[in-house]
C-alpha cells in the first residue's frame, strides 16, 4: 500500500505538521500576527484534530486576551502605570 504525502508526513511527524486548511478554517482574526503564531494557537486549540465551536472559541479568546488590538494601546499603557494585572507577549523573530 503506498501512502500519499499527507499520510506519510502526519505519520512520520504528526506531532510537528500543520494542516494549512485548518489555519484558514479557523478564522480567528489574526491577519496581524506570524502565520507560524496562528499555526501555534490552532494547533494548541484543535479537539480530536478538527475546529469546533469551542474549539473557535477559545482560540478567539486567546488572541482577544494576549494580543489585543492597536487602539488599545492607551488602556494597556494605563494598566501598566497602575500595576494591574497585565501579560503580554514578546515575539522574536532570529535571522
């Protein structure tokens, strides 16, 4: 029996492969971050290797909380002065 390419890879690195129709599929909003940061929140969501409506949702949640949009940038600068409670991510990207 042969394998196609997609059997092959999820069988020999399933832990590590990204199925790219996913990352589309799950439309959480992140047009401003890494296409390899989307492909982490996915992959961290996934129920049973398929979005759900949970599954959405708390990908949804994730980036609202950890990357919140550019026009917040007052409110998180005033969270930050009044020492409430705050995370955030850094990204770094190696060249």
């Amino acid at each position: 029996m042969t394998l196609s390419f997609e059997d092959k890879a999820l069988q020999y690195y399933g832990e590590v492969c990204v199925n790219k129709a996913l990352i589309r599929k799950a439309s959480i909003g992140t047009e401003s971050v890494p296409m390899y940061v989307s492909e982490w929140i996915v992959s961290r969501y996934l129920n049973n290797g398929q979005i759900d409506e949970t599954a959405r949702k708390n990908m949804r949640d994730f980036v609202n909380k950890h990357l919140p949009p550019k026009d917040q940038k007052e409110q998180l600068k005033a969270k930050l002065k009044n020492g409430g409670p705050f995370s955030f991510w850094i990204l770094i990207v190696w060249r």
